[in-house]
C-alpha cells in the first residue's frame, strides 16, 4: 500500500515532528483557521500556502512580513519545491518527504506549534529576525530579455494587422469584450507560432503580457498587485525597478520599447484630461486607486520614458497601523487626534518619500463627520472616510496654453465654499500666502504638508513661499502671520532601513522679536541599528507640555498629563 507524503516540521531546541499530508492546498500561518499552524510572533496570520502533490509541489509567500525561505532564498510569490528542499518560515523549518504514491484520502491536517517559551533556545538557522534581510537582485540575461523582447514585439504587430484597438476603443466598446477578444486573437497568432517559441517561454503567460500591454498598463500590472511593493520605477523600456521594505530592487519584467512605455503613460494621463508630448515633456497624474504618477519624456529625458509610480495601499492606512510600524506612539496619535478635534492648524513636514501623504490622510480622517471638508490637490491622493467632501483638483495649461487652474487659485476659491476644514496636499509655492490667510481669518484647524529637513526649516520654507506670491512683505509681517496662524508642526522622516517615523511633533508658540519660539512635545530618539540594519530607537516626550493645555479642559476634553513626562517614559 503507498504511503502518503510526509511534513517535517522542526522547531529550535525540539525534535523534529512528522506528519502525513494527503494531496491538496494547506494555508500556513498563526490563524487558527490554517490548516498548517505554526503559532509564534514572527508568522502572519495567513503567512504562506503549500500544495502538496506527487507531481506538483509548490510554496506561495502572502506577502508576509518576514517573508518564506526556500533553500535559502526568499520566495518571491510562488517557487517550486523539490523533495527534500528546507523551507524556512520564521523560525521553524519544513521538509517534504515522498516515501511513494499518495493515498487517494484527503482530509484537513492541522498542525498546532505552540509558542516557544523564553528559555527556548534562538534559531540557528535563516530566517530567525522578523524581518529577514531583502535577497539579492535577480541576475538579468540580456540576450533572454532581448529574444522575449523580439518575440513580443513580433506578435504585437500581428495583432495591431488583425485589430484595430484604437478603434475598439473610440467606439466606447466595453473593456471586458474588447479584452477578450484582444486575448483570443492573440491565443491564436501565439498557437500559429507556437512551433517556433523557446522552450523557455510559457505561451499562456506570454498571451497576457500581450494583452496587458495592449490595452492595459504592460509589464506594470503584476506589480501593482504584489502588495509588497510600493514604488514602482520605469527608467527606460528594459530597466524597471521596484521598492521593497524600503530597498530598490531591479525586476527582470520589460516592455517592448519606448513607444510601449509611451503608450502606458497615455493610458494613465489621457482619463484625467491631461497630456504628455514635446510641448509638454512631463506631468503629474493619478491612477484610479489614488497612486502618484509621474512621468518625463524626451527630450527633458535623455534615456528615454521614464514613469514613476507611488503606490497606495488598497486599504488606507490607520492610525492604528502606523503605531504598529513604529511610525508613532500611541500617546502622539492621542495627541494629534485631541489637536485635529481642537481646529489646531497642522503642518505635516518631511522630505521626498518620507510618509506626508499617508501621515495627513490619517489626520485627516480624525475631522469630524459633522463638518463641511474641502480637500485641495495637484493629483487627488487624499481618501477620506467623511461623507460631506468636497474633492479639488488643479489643472494644467492646455495645448494652447490656457485654461490653468492652480493650487493658489483652488485654495482662494475654496473660502467662497464655506468650508469648516481645508486640507491642501502640499503647499510648494504662493497659495502659502493664501493658505495663512485663510487660517487667520476664521478657517481655523486646517491641514497641510511642507517640504522641509527640521520644523525650524519649515517657517523658512514657508517665508520663501509667501515671497513667491510676488507680495512685498517685509519679513516681520511673514513671521507674525506664520506665528499667528501655525499651531503644530508635525515632522516625518525616512530612515536608512526605509522606515518612515514622525521625528518631532512640534508645537509654535508665538514670537519673541524678529524670532518665531517653538518647543518639541515628543521625538524620536535612535539608540542604535541592529544585526539586521533597522533602526532601533522610541518615541519619547520631551517633558514640554502644549500651552493650551487650559483650552482642552475649557472645551470639556481631557488628556493624561503624564503622557508628557520625560522622567516617566524614560525610566530616570
């Protein structure tokens, strides 16, 4: 009789345990609903799954924290598994054993690990931190890029003879029968070539990369769905690279060539009424889920379309979630929460990639349900959960060089809307003026983000800003206006390991002469890096409590005071 194939699974410290698996898929993971449980810190809750089969044998990692390890190295979706092969998985590690055929039986196995206890002995092999090194960048064969290239191109040109998309399109054709049929005439021309296709080259999967590069966004479509990645860079038709963890990573996908890159950035900026060409090399845009787009052509780009993609998670973020990056406390999420409900006015701050989109998204989501909210943006990013929104957008000149609507122009109508909150994406130039303006004259608890290094540097920022609005202000009145209208500065940064944490939150005081007084009410403080290269460190209170203390007990809030001691949170 044929046995059935077998599970190893070998804790740290613990002999190894052996378990029959008949044929079949098994979730792994710290939930109790996974077939395969393996209950320790570092497993996500739905961490992998596993498919067992005599002839079939394959791991998928789901985007798990600490990744999976196959032989060594970190499995990058789904990888096949050759009997024997070690798959790591935090701490433990599992082994497929095929003694013979398998039994016809199929029912649930449910492998239960418990916790190990704090005298267990550490890991000894890979990966034993929760967050595992990222793997190497994959080597890339240039003449197999180049033969698939050739291959792609060949095939897109027969079908473009056989359909005419551009067409298709114009008529309005609904995108799901104009894909269809993209995809069966393109089965078919693959079919009638079938014979001359490398033996490397998979015909399904070469059908879709077709079809999503016809009529979809190319090689790029995989990587808006891997959850893993959250920037997306295009530095030419066979250069895409990838953010991971904070860590850039060249991908081995590729388009056809330029005019396939050019073709992507159509299909991203012609939706939203704006264009890209000689006249005008470069523009901002959005794609339907709210992600950032740029993109820059020749001649401004001397190595051909380059594209850059922002991704935004599916989900929004929560305050919840960043406090469970590490990218604030719980106590200064309480704190921002109490400022946003007392109509503080916020400055996020931070350089490029630092976090300031998704930290003021949060923030503003703490705005009550019951007031009017008007949101001001170069590319509509910001996703509230309020019902009563007013979403803006600005628009660029047209081909004529009319028609430009700009942030400043945006920011001074939205004062006619009677707006309870304004939140402007991103100040950068002299809407400001207009921007302090407005919270002096009764549009008090607004939000919005500055590009800068320190909260000092963003009152500088901000008087360079209010000089580009062409007003001759003398300098003391631009101080007394940022004094006048600037409640809290709220600084992110970007660390080495790729971490995006809040710095400082930063209350402005008033001023003293020609001198704006700021004290810091939390930062955070970098003890050092670990093995692995992340940065360790905490958010502490300063030990200086806000000045308007007396005005959360006037409106009947409360804080805990102690959240501002320094001698509690560090322990002297």
């Amino acid at each position: 009789m044929s046995e059935n194939i077998q599970l190893e699974i070998e804790r740290p410290g613990k002999p190894a345990q052996t378990f029959e698996v008949p044929a079949g898929l098994y979730k792994i993971g710290s939930d109790e609903n996974c077939r395969i449980r393996l209950a320790h810190e570092a497993i996500d809750p739905q961490h992998a799954i596993l498919n067992v089969a005599a002839d079939d044998l394959w791991i998928e990692d789901l985007h798990a924290e600490s990744g999976t390890f196959l032989e060594g190295q970190r499995v990058q979706n789904r990888a096949v598994i050759k009997p024997g092969n070690v798959i790591a998985i935090g701490p433990f590690k599992l082994r497929i054993i095929v003694p013979g055929l398998l039994a016809a039986e199929d029912k649930p196995v449910c492998v239960d690990i418990p916790q190990p206890s704090e005298q267990a002995p550490a890991p000894v092999t890979p990966p034993a931190a929760p967050t595992p090194p990222p793997p190497p960048p994959p080597q890339h064969d240039s003449s197999m890029i180049e033969r698939r290239r050739s291959i792609k191109q060949q095939i897109h040109r027969e079908l473009l003879e056989r359909m005419d998309i551009k067409r298709m399109t114009a008529s309005r054709m609904q995108q799901d029968e104009l894909r269809n049929k993209a995809l069966e005439t393109i089965a078919s021309i693959v079919k009638e070539v079938s014979g001359r296709l490398p033996p490397d080259v998979n015909p399904q999967e070469l059908v879709r990369e077709i079809c999503d590069e016809a009529l979809g966004l190319g090689p790029l479509e995989q990587l808006l769905e891997d959850e893993s990645v959250t920037e997306i860079m295009v530095n030419g038709p066979d250069r895409i690279y990838v953010e991971r963890n904070g860590r850039l990573i060249r991908t081995d996908a590729t388009f056809m060539d330029d005019s396939s890159v050019l073709a992507v950035i159509e299909r991203i900026v012609s939706p939203l009424g704006r264009r890209i060409d000689e006249s005008q090399p470069y523009v901002d845009a959005r794609l339907p889920d709210g992600s950032r787009v740029n993109a820059i052509i020749q001649p401004l780009s001397l190595s051909g379309p380059s594209l850059t993609i922002r991704k935004f998670s599916k989900i929004p973020l929560t305050d919840a979630d960043l406090i469970r990056f590490g990218t604030m406390s719980a106590e200064a999420a309480d704190f921002l929460k109490l400022c946003v409900r007392l109509r503080k006015n916020i400055i996020v701050s931070g350089g490029t990639g630092s976090g300031k989109t998704t930290l003021l998204n949060v923030l503003s989501n703490y705005l009550p349900t019951d007031e009017r909210i008007v949101t001001i943006e170069d590319a509509a990013e910001l996703r509230l959960s309020q019902d009563h929104v007013i979403r803006l957008e600005s628009r660029p000149a047209n081909i004529e060089g009319r028609g430009a609507v700009t942030i400043r122009d945006l920011v001074r109508n939205s004062l006619r809307m009677r707006p309870d909150r304004i939140v402007v994406g991103e100040c950068r130039g002299g809407e400001a003026l207009d921007m302090l303006q407005a919270m002096n004259t009764g549009h008090d608890g607004s939000l919005t983000t500055v590009h800068a290094n320190t909260p000092r540097d963003v009152i500088s920022r901000l008087e360079t800003m209010v000089l580009m609005s062409g007003m001759d202000l003398p300098v003391r009145a631009i101080r007394e206006q940022i004094a006048a209208a600037i409640d809290l500065i709220v600084h992110e940064s970007r660390f080495s390991d790729g971490s995006r944490r809040i710095t400082y939150v930063t209350e402005v005081c008033g001023q003293e002469g020609e001198q704006i007084t700021m004290q810091d009410i939390f930062e955070f403080k970098q003890t050092g890096i670990d093995a692995d290269g992340m940065v360790i460190g905490k958010f502490v209170p300063t030990g200086a409590v806000p000045t308007f203390m007396e005005e959360i007990e006037a409106r009947g809030m409360s804080i805990d005071r102690s959240i501002f001691s320094k001698q509690d949170k560090l322990g002297a």
